[in-house]
C-alpha cells in the first residue's frame, strides 16, 4: 500500500520541481564540470566534490520538504525570494561571462534561497539551512583572502616546526620559510601554510557536529573553537614529517609519494583530534551534569 502511494507523491512532486530542476540543471552542471576538469584537481580544492555530495545527501534527507510539504508550513515569500533569484542570477551571469569562480559557484546560494522562498517560504529554508551553509565550503577562498593569510600562517608553521626539530637534536635551521636540514632545503610552499585544510575540516567539523546533533552550546562552541587550532598543529606536524622523511630518506623520498601521503595523513591527524576532543569533553560534561543531579 505504501509502493504505490510514495510512487503517485513522486509522481506529483516531479510534475511541480522537474522546470526547476532543468533551470538548475542547465545553470549549474557547466560549472561542475569546469570544476571537475580544472579547480577540484587540485590539491587545495579537493573537498569541493566532497561538498557537492554531502549537500545532495543532506537535501535528500529531507526530501519531505518537497515531496510531502505541510500546507501550514507553506507559506511563499514572493518578494524577498524574486529578489535573491535576480540577484544569484545576476551573480552567476557575471562569474559565468568574466569567469570569477567566486561568483559563479558563490551564486547558487542565493538561486536556491530564492527558489525555496517563492515555492515553499521560510520553513523549508529553516528545515534546509544546514545544507545551504555548507554549499559555502564548495566556493573558492577570495585571492586577496588567500594572500592575507597565506605568508603568516607559513611563517608560524616554519617557527614552530625549527623549533620542536632543533629540540629533537636535528640539524635544522630556518631563513624566512626556508627549512635547511642536513643538506637538504625545504621552502614552506603555499599548499603548506595550512589554509585550506582549515577549510577542509572546518566543513568536515561543523558537518560532524550537525550530525551529532548535540543540544550542548558549551560542547558544540568548545568544538567549533578548537576546529582551526587543530588543523594549524595538524599540519605542522605535516611539515616535520616531510622533514624528518627528506632528511632520512632522501629529496626525493620528500617529493615524491610520501609528500601526498602527509597530506592524507595531515586530515586524518586533525579528524582524529577533534574526535578526541570530543570525547573528552563529553566525558567532563557528563560528569559535570551527573555531580549537579546528586
């Protein structure tokens, strides 16, 4: 009895959305495919699929907003929805035309606030904000964003790997963000100032606390505030691996396969902090709350 009768709600829903989607469709699938043939090759960008397709399973979770909408909970908002499609549009035609990824990419937000709005009003955007906000983690950092942030946060990295090695005993020296160990150079490239693996896991952090679900505001703020530090720390350790692996194994040991492979290290290292932290502070929470009932 159920088949039939989910069948006949698709059946209608497909029948109102299928002209949105096909505008969707059309607007959006050149640009994914430009992303997938040119930015999310690359390693600072890798997470943008990554994103596209926990937005999809977050927006299909909570497919009953457009399959089976409350008719209280429908409410349209015309005039505040036509004015954020018009300008997504607008936004969209002008990084589509000049090729500004930040526009282009950027403006499905607002395209998709505006169609919500005109179609359905506030509470479906209420139900689907999560998934919005995380459609953020897809767009590119702005370049001036990048380069503000990118020299300091090398420099810190350099300081702080010098550091722990020299107290470690290696023979490690630091000019600028240049590392000489033994009679090796390592320049802290860009890739290594930390940026975007800060983005990276600060999508993958807020992503697992909206999964929890955790109703503490203490918990949830301490987790959110620890996101950056941990990836900062994360990767320098990155940083003192490719070291310590150049100064035993070689340049191109350094280069090479395992100069990927701290990458992929650096996120797990970071993943497996904050589940920790979590823990933790689960744990003290828990304990907190048990010595105030007794």
């Amino acid at each position: 009895m159920n088949a039939p009768a989910a069948t006949a709600t698709l059946g209608m829903a497909l029948r109102q959305w299928w002209p949105i989607l096909v505008g969707l469709l059309v607007l959006y699938v050149p640009t994914y495919l430009d992303l997938a043939n040119g930015l999310w090759n690359t390693e600072e960008q890798a997470h943008g699929p990554i994103v596209l397709m926990v937005t999809l399973y977050l927006l299909w979770t909570r497919r009953d907003v457009f399959l089976e909408p409350s008719p209280s909970s429908v409410a349209p908002r015309p005039v505040a929805g036509w004015v954020l499609l018009v300008f997504g549009l607008l936004l969209y035609a002008l990084g589509r035309s000049q090729e500004i990824l930040l526009f282009e990419v950027g403006s499905q937000i607002p395209v998709l606030l505006g169609v919500l709005l005109i179609t359905l009003g506030t509470a479906p955007v209420k139900a689907l904000w999560f998934a919005l906000f995380f459609l953020l983690f897809m767009v590119p950092l702005p370049g001036f964003v990048v380069d503000a942030a990118t020299g300091p946060l090398k420099q810190n990295v350099s300081v702080i790997a010098e550091y722990v090695l020299y107290a470690a005993s290696y023979p490690v020296a630091r000019s600028g963000v240049t590392l000489t160990v033994g009679p090796y150079q390592l320049l802290v490239a860009d890739a290594c100032s930390g940026l975007h693996s800060m983005f990276s896991l600060s999508a993958m952090g807020l992503l697992y606390l909206y999964l929890m679900g955790y109703r503490d505001w203490l918990r949830n703020g301490l987790l959110i505030a620890s996101i950056l530090p941990i990836a900062f720390f994360a990767n320098v350790v990155r940083v003192m691996i490719l070291v310590l692996v150049t100064y035993h194994l070689g340049d191109e040991a350094g280069q090479g396969f395992l100069h990927g492979f701290a990458g992929v290290l650096l996120f797990v290292v970071a993943l497996l902090l904050l589940f920790a932290l979590d823990w933790f502070i689960g744990l003290f929470r828990k304990s907190h709350t048990n010595e105030n009932m007794t």
